[in-house]
C-alpha cells in the first residue's frame, strides 16, 4: 500500500521534513502504532524463514536416507487363511420352498432333510406319464392276446361258405362240360359255368387267407412295437420320478450350514442353490514366492501360528501349484533381479484344531525339523 512507503521522522533522508507539521507528525505516529514495518526490514525476515525451513527438510531428508541405508530388512512373513470344502446344495425340481428345516450355523449330518420343496406342474407330469403307461399296457395286452374268439369264428363262417359255393360251381361246370361233350348245351353255356367256378374259387382262397389271418392275431412287428410303446411310457414315469425325488434336498455329508439363500414360499428354478454346506475339513492356503520352496516339498510338516486362537500347531503339506505368469513377482532392472514365480501351498493340520474357522489368518513360521 502506498502509505507503508511515508517516511518517518529521523530516518535517513527525512532529516529536512518540518517537525513543526503536526498533521504529517500524526499520520506518521498512526502508521507505527498499527504495525506497518519497513518493507526493506519485512524482506529480510522473508529470507532468514525461508533459509531455515529449507535447512530442516534437508536435515530430515538426510536423517531419512541415513535410517533406511542402516536398516536391515527382517525375514518376509508368509500369511495364508483357513479354507474348507463348501458345496452348493441344488436340486433339478424348479417349484416352491414349501419349507427349511435348518439354520444357518447349524450342524448336520450325512442325510439330513434341508429343504422341501414343491411343485404342482411336476406332479400334473407324473400323472400325465402314468396315464401314459397305463395306456401303452393295455395296447401291448390287446396285441398279445390276439383276434377275438367271434371274430376267428365268423371269418371261418365265411370261408366255410366260400367253400360250399366253390364245390357247387364245380359240380355245375362239370356237368356242363359233359353237355357240351354231348352236343347239348353251346359253348357259351359252358364258359359261363367255368367263369362262375373259377369265381368261386377265388372267393374261398380270400375267406380262407381271411380264416388263418384272424386265427394268427397280430404280426410279431406289432407286438415288438407294442412292448416297446411300454417301455418308453414307463421311462417317462422314472424321469419324473427322479426329479421328484428332489421334493426333499438331504445332506450329502456332516458338516454346517453356512448361507440359506431363499425364503419360505420363494421360487426357486433347476439347478438353483439352495443351501451352502461347509465340510469339517478345514486346512491353511499360502501364496510364496518360488524361492522359499527349496525345504517345502509334499509332505513337508511346516510350523504355523493362527492370531486368532494365539495357537501354534503343525500342518502337513498335501498340495503345491504353480499360479501361472499371472501372479508373478516382477523384479526391477536396476537390482538386476529375476522374476520369481509365486506357488500356491495348501497343508492339513495333523490333528483337529478347536474352533479353526475358514477365513483366519495363518501365519507360516518354517518347515519343522525332522
């Protein structure tokens, strides 16, 4: 501002201002009483703060750089977790959750009804398919047991008949030829007799096919097709059947309920999960860098801690996989590093821990001496 620049009595080059100017005496009296300071004296003061700021980062910064060269890096902690089998029950009958018969946390065993569920358009298909077979039964059991009796008998009738028809155009045609023979009767008398026996003939060769065919019953193709109109309705049967069965889902194995995910009276399609069931098989997962597997092998008892239960045990290695280029470590050029491959570890312990839960963490303190 422009009034830090008025000049203060005494000051250098002010020795000829009027002392006997009350007004500028005043003025000047006022500026020093609120604080304002020579811009020149402010200056210096900007630079002595800024020179020994700039001092102190470089005392830190060298404190720093001095710490991390003198530190040594302590051993790497290798931390797993707590896993175990987990499996999603499911069933193939899409329906209604009619009831649960668990809780989540809750232990069961091998065979334990979970769920009931229902489904009133699987039940219509099982009595669709049984009505079906019924059907197919009673066609196989017509085809096995043949022509009926009256209908073998009339088509005997009838050849029957053709028969005495025949023998008597015979008989007619015979005497007509000798007729003929005698002069009595024209030729076309006799080529009548003989058509009309000929006729006749043919008629009782039909009635007789007719006779043996009903007599025979049905062709052996019929009765194979029959059978086998049998067999597929009962297949339909057992289809339904068998996604039927999965009205009540049951434990495969003892273990705990772990999540519960639909409600009574919820839908639920094919395939759908219904509970997840946690197996008493619990063991330890390590990710490690390839360099800390020349003592692990399969087999390997390997000393552990779990934080949570401030317990140490030994576990026993049964699992060792490389995890692909994916999860490598990469090195840097200036250390002039390789990169090392990261391996998964899993290990059991060798006998059951109390309480050892999926999800803890496992600390891995080195391969136990034999």
């Amino acid at each position: 501002m422009a009034e830090n620049n008025i000049p203060q009595k005494g000051e250098a080059g002010n020795e000829n201002l009027p002392a006997e100017n009350p007004d500028l005496q005043n003025k000047i009296d006022t500026y020093a009483a609120v604080g304002f300071q020579d811009p020149h004296e402010v200056t210096r003061k900007d630079k002595t703060l800024i020179s020994t700021i700039v001092i102190i980062i470089m005392v830190v910064l060298a404190l720093a750089l001095v710490g991390f060269l003198s530190i040594k890096q302590g051993p790497e902690t290798v931390q797993g977790q707590g896993e175990a089998t987990e499996i999603r029950v499911s069933g193939k009958l899409p329906g209604r959750v009619a009831a649960i018969y668990v809780e989540e946390g809750q232990k069961v065993k091998a065979g334990d009804t979970l769920v009931h569920i229902t489904s009133q358009f699987a039940d219509a298909q099982l009595d669709e398919a049984r009505a079906m077979e019924e059907v197919a039964r009673a066609t196989n059991r017509k085809v096995d047991a043949g022509t009926r009796p009256q209908v073998v008998n009339a088509a005997r009738e009838i050849w029957m008949q053709a028969r005495a028809a025949s023998d008597i155009a015979e008989k007619t045609w015979r005497r007509m030829e000798a007729l003929y023979g005698k002069g009595v009767v024209s030729a076309q008398k006799r080529d009548e007799a003989k058509a009309a026996y000929d006729a006749a003939k043919a008629g009782e060769q039909a009635a007789r096919s007719s006779y043996e065919l009903a007599q025979a019953g049905a062709q052996s193709e019929d009765r194979n097709a029959a059978a086998a109109m049998v067999n597929v309705a009962k297949s339909s049967v057992k289809k339904v059947d068998a996604i039927l069965e999965d009205q009540y889902l049951t434990a495969p194995f003892d273990g705990e309920i772990v999540v519960i995910y639909p409600n009574v009276s919820e839908l639920i399609a094919t395939g759908a999960p219904v509970v997840t069931l946690q197996k008493d098989d619990h063991w330890a997962v390590f990710n490690v860098r390839e360099f800390l597997l020349k003592d692990i092998r399969e087999g390997s008892v390997i000393r552990v801690r779990i934080p949570a239960l401030d317990v140490e045990t030994d576990m026993k290695v049964f699992y060792i996989k490389d995890l692909g280029t994916y999860a490598n470590w990469q090195a840097t050029k200036a250390t002039g590093d390789y990169d090392a491959r990261t391996f998964q570890i899993k290990a059991r312990p060798e006998k059951p821990i109390e309480n050892f839960r999926p999800g803890m963490s496992v600390i891995y303190l080195g391969v136990k001496e034999k």
